[in-house]
C-alpha cells in the first residue's frame, strides 16, 4: 500500500492467495513470471495511477 512501490513491503501471493484494497487506497502490485490476474469489485470500477506515466494506455 502506499503512493510508492517498495517491494521490500510486499506481501507474495501463491496460486489462490489475495488480497484486499479499500476504496481510494493506493496500492501497487507486480510479478516476476507470467501471472494471471482476477480482479472483483462493486463497480463501477476504475484504475487510477498514482504516476499518470505508469499508465500502459498512454505508451
């Protein structure tokens, strides 16, 4: 969580392990190997970068 990444914070997650983000909390999430990725919500749901150039739709 937090406006940074800083891996030594993380917490690794294993083939069916999660996690929970409130609402409005900045968080960051990255990967190593291929990994698949399922998201649920209430929507409406949006991503919102912290560092608009992080954003791959603006690449």
């Amino acid at each position: 969580m937090g406006d940074k990444l800083d891996e030594a914070k993380g917490t690794e997650l294993t083939a069916g392990g999660f996690g929970i983000a409130p609402a409005g909390m900045n968080h960051f999430a990255w990967t190593t190997s291929d990994t698949i990725i399922q998201v649920h919500g209430d929507g409406p749901f949006t991503i919102t970068y912290v560092n608009p150039a992080d954003d791959p739709s603006k690449k």
